[in-house]
C-alpha cells in the first residue's frame, strides 16, 4: 500500500468519524430541546401546584395556640 493509499484511507476514516461526530451532535442537541421542554413543562406543574397551596393555605382557619 502506497502513502497516498495509506493517506486516502486516514482521510476516509476521517470523514465517517466527522459525520457520525455530527449525527450524534444532532440527536444530542434533539434530546436537549426535548428536555428543556420537559423542564419547563415540570417547572410550571410545580408553579401551578405552589399557587394552588398557597391559596389552600390562606384559606385555613387559624389555629389557636395552645400554652
């Protein structure tokens, strides 16, 4: 095998471990964007449940203290 051979197999390498380098990058910036969505989703069931028991809270007769 000849160095330009050898040479066009190292590039070839090259290029398929560029592109699987890009292919993983796009299911990982994928996977991020469906994550964050799902953050956000979570964060506003949260909001949502912390509004609803502050306002529970508000409602509640107080309670005497006992001495």
């Amino acid at each position: 095998m000849t160095e330009l051979e050898k040479l066009e197999q190292k590039l070839a390498q090259l290029v398929a471990l560029a592109q699987q380098v890009r292919e993983e990058n796009r299911d990982l910036r994928m996977q991020m964007t469906r994550l964050e969505s799902e953050n956000k989703t979570l964060h506003d069931k949260v909001n949502a449940a912390r509004g609803k028991l502050e306002t529970l809270i508000e409602h509640l007769p107080d309670v005497p203290e006992e001495a």
